[in-house]
C-alpha cells in the first residue's frame, strides 16, 4: 500500500535521540534535542546532523563551530523533551536539572547524566531541503565508566538510546546480540 509521502519519515526505523549542548556569544548554554543524525566517516571520524536552520542550535554552531552530542538513557525522557521547548533561557542545564561537565578539547560543556559525549568542531554543511546538514569532526569522546568496554560488539551493546518515535512517543532501543554464521561455515 501506498503512504502519503509526508509520512516517509515513520516507515524508517527511529533513531536514538541526541542533546546538543553548545555556548552562545553571550556564554549562554544551550541544550537541544535531534533524531536525525548519523556517522558519515570513520577516518577522520565525521557526524552529521539534520538541523533546522531556524533553531538556536544551528545559528550558534555557525558562529561558535563547536558543539557536544550527548547521548541520553530512556530516564532522562521528560528531560530531552522538555529541552526542545527552551528558547535562550540564561541557564539551560539549571532549567533541565543536568549538570555540566568541562569537554576537553572545546568551549561547550558536557552533559554529566548522558551515557556519552562527543565533542565536535564544525566541518562542513549541506543544504537539504528544509534542514541543513551539519557534518562536524569529532574531537573527543567521553564514555560513562559503566558503559565502557574493550570489546566494541559490547560497548555499542552496552548503550542505552532514547528512540524517537513521533511527538512525545519514543522507544527504548536495547535489544539482544544476534550473532551471524558466516557464509559457507560448516559445509566441507
Ligand atoms: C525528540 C526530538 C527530536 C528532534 N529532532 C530534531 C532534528 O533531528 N532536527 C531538527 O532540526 N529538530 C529536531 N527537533 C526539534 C528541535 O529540538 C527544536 O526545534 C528545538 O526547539 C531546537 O532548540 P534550539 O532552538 O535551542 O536549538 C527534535 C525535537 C524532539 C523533541
């Protein structure tokens, strides 16, 4: 059956919400929730995300170049969704109840509550239609001790994303580790 196409969104699989934490020119936080974001390169290590060009966030990457993508767990919901309302509060951590935590290599802080943050340095964007697509270099990332390991299967394991459904309906996003036979294993 054929859906509206205005709907194309919803029949893609949710992807786990972010908060962007930047600093303006008046050294004012912003934090601000995105679905729609993705890594576009392993060397060097490259994010991109979809950003309305209206919102603060994107003007204030423009004129900083640096943000933190923190990745929060499904408790913080009411958090991440109440973020998406504040418009240039003086204190945006104060107001959501996070704490701020020094990043290491850029201006903005971390987000002490997400499971991860990662530091990024504006690298490039592209017009898409309504939104820009903002690609940042990752600078550094931090992971919460009891989210670390040395096995990378486990570690991605390990994360605990907030899928956005629509609205104010999301998903938590852990599953099992389904292991794949290789091709041609067993047979002589
Ligand atoms: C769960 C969730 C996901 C969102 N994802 C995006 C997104 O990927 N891109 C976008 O431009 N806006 C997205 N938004 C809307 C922005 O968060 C919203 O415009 C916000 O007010 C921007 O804040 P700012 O002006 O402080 O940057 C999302 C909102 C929510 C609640």
């Amino acid at each position: 059956m054929q859906l509206d196409l205005a709907r194309t969104l919803y029949a893609t699989p949710p992807t786990g919400v972010i908060l962007v934490s930047t600093i303006d020119k008046d050294q004012r936080n912003n934090i601000a929730p995105f679905a729609w974001w993705i890594v576009v390169s392993k060397e060097p290590p490259l994010i991109a995300l979809s950003i309305k060009p209206a919102t603060n966030t994107y003007r204030i990457i423009k004129s900083s170049g640096e943000y933190v993508i923190g990745l929060p767990e499904p408790k913080l919901l009411d958090t991440v969704y109440a973020s998406a309302k504040l418009d240039k509060e003086p204190d945006e951590f104060g107001k959501l109840g996070l704490q701020a935590l020094p990043a290491s290599r850029i201006k903005p802080p971390r987000i002490k509550e997400c499971q991860v943050n990662i530091e990024c340095r504006y690298h490039d964007e592209i017009a898409c239609g309504d939104h820009m697509l903002v690609i940042g270099e990752v600078l550094a990332v931090d992971v919460r001790e009891d989210i670390l390991s040395d096995d990378d299967s486990t570690l991605r394991a390990n994360l605990k994303p907030l899928g956005h459904l629509t609205k104010n309906k999301f998903l938590t996003m852990q599953g099992n580790i389904l292991e794949a036979s290789e091709p041609g294993a067993g047979k002589e």
